[in-house]
C-alpha cells in the first residue's frame, strides 16, 4: 500500500460536508489531507478494530432481527459490514456526506457480494433529510460529534425509526495510542503531549467528541436499552496493519496538533513519521493500538 509522506495527514471521519466534493476541489495547504487519505484512514480503522466492531453489533440488543438498518456517517463502511454479518437477512441504507466515501464503500459491497443488500444516500445530516425508509435499527459511529446540532438528529433518529426498533450510538473514548510511553528515546512521553494539544484542538472545533450520549437520548424520547463500553488492545504483533495505522493516525495527530507543539516535538514526531528514515514508525515492534469504545443502546419509548 501506498502511504501519504510526512507532510499530509488523514482525516476523522465526518458525518457532515457542505460540498462533498470540496476535499479535492482547491489546492491543499500544508498538513492538509485529502480524500483518499481520509478514506485510507477508515479504511484501517475498520481492518484494524474489526474483531471489536463485530463485538458491538452482536452485543446490540435487538427484540426482533431488524429486516432495514441505516447507517448514519457510514464512512467507507466499518460499520455497514459488520451490521450486514451481523443480520444476513437485512438491507442496509448508507448515509454519508462524502461522495467519495459512499463510492469506495460501494466498490467493496460489490467485492463481498453484498451490494444487493445496499442502498447509499449522500446526506448532510445537518440539513434537510432524505427518505430513509422506516427502519428496525439506526447506527450511528463516531458521527453525531460532527454534527453543529446532534440533539436535532437524535430527534429526527426517533421520529425515523419504526415502533419498538433500536438505535446503536457508537461514540470514542478518545484518539487512538500506539507508543508505550517512553518513546521515543529523544521525545519521552511525545504522543500523550500531542493527545493534550489535539484535545484542546477538539474542545474548540468538535465540541460533542467524547459525549457521554445517555442523557441526550433520554431527553429525545428513547428509552436506555443498554450501555457498554469496549476496550481495544491489538498489537503490532497480531496484525500487521497496526503500523500502517500508527502512521495514518498520527499524520492526522499532527495535523490537530502542530499549531500547539514545541518544534522539538515536531521534529521527533517529523522522525516517526518519515517512512524512509531509520526512526519512522514502521520499523518499530512496541506498536499497540489502545482505546475504548463505548456503545448506547436505545429504543423508541
């Protein structure tokens, strides 16, 4: 696989873009990611977490096997994929800003033998809604934090869904960590000083990352059906997608963070992240992907 150099980074997934098409319209200023960077990231994401998506969706306490699910902010589809294993006899509708998203998620629905069992809709889940059926299940990861107005979309998800179905509201604990935190040797501890940056970075331009969405659900008309939270461990050593990962997500943790970072620690993080150097990250073996997941699940009351 092709990786992006040092100097561009990967995107979070969003569930909203006023112009789909605009990540590819202008010239990218410096750090700036493009499309198939985000995509990538996603995409590793979901090759990566996997084993721990599909342990959300078969713990989703469903009443009745949902025959109609939505996905809402759908990516390039961790989820979808998952939910179509999970409920072989359901159909599944993708929603998703990006254009570009929507098309390689298509691409792989055909490679599976599942795209008779997709519809994709592009959406701004911001703006005015299209026709998404009636559905028996509504999931939504990692997208309502996007969102300027998530306490709208929890409203509309109750008015969506049919009598009795359930929403699944996947939320992250926080951004990824890959180092052990004595690395690197030169830069001690660089990775939780560029998680404290990021974190500030998202206090200012994603207010809603981290929400605890129990008390929003609740005040939209549903009823709690359950909560759980996943914690993620996979090592370098299980899975050698984990260094690809490292690399796209840390592109992405500089691109938050450079703004707040001494020059020191640019250049350490510089070092990881320049493939062709004797310290890119990719020729390290203490790799680890740690996080958490937590998933609330909801019925219509």
């Amino acid at each position: 696989m092709t990786h992006a150099s040092p100097h561009q980074a990967h995107q979070a997934h969003q569930a909203r873009t006023a112009d789909p098409a605009q990540h590819g319209a202008r010239p990218l200023p410096p750090h700036t990611p493009d499309s198939d960077g985000q995509a990538e990231l996603l995409d590793l994401d979901a090759e990566v977490l996997a084993e721990h998506t599909a342990a959300i969706t078969a713990w989703l306490p469903v009443d009745v096997e949902p025959r109609h699910i939505v996905d809402l902010g759908c990516g390039t589809g961790a989820g979808t994929f998952a939910l179509l294993a999970r409920f072989p006899a359901a159909e599944l509708t993708a929603v998703d800003a990006s254009a570009g998203h929507l098309e390689r998620l298509r691409e792989k629905a055909e490679a599976l033998g599942v795209a008779d069992r997709v519809r994709t809709v592009a959406a701004d889940l911001d703006g005015d809604w299209p026709d998404l059926g009636r559905p028996g299940l509504v999931w939504a990861s990692a997208s309502l934090h996007h969102l300027a107005d998530p306490d709208r979309t929890l409203r509309a998800v109750r008015e969506l869904l049919a009598p009795g179905g359930l929403f699944a509201v996947v939320e992250l604990a926080g951004f990824p960590r890959f180092l052990p935190a004595d690395a690197p040797r030169e830069r001690p501890g660089l990775e939780d000083r560029c998680h404290a940056a990021l974190a500030r970075h998202h206090a200012e331009h994603v207010p809603h990352r981290g929400a605890d969405w129990g008390p929003g659900l609740a005040a939209a008309g549903f009823a709690a059906a359950g909560e759980r939270t996943i914690s993620v461990r996979v090592d370098a050593s299980r899975d050698d997608a984990v260094g690809r990962y490292a690399l796209s997500s840390l592109e992405r943790l500089r691109a938050g963070a450079a703004s707040a970072l001494p020059a020191e620690d640019l250049s350490a993080l510089d070092r990881l992240l320049d493939t062709g150097g004797p310290f890119s990250i990719l020729r390290r073996d203490d790799l680890a992907v740690r996080t958490e997941r937590t998933v609330w699940a909801a019925r219509r009351a």
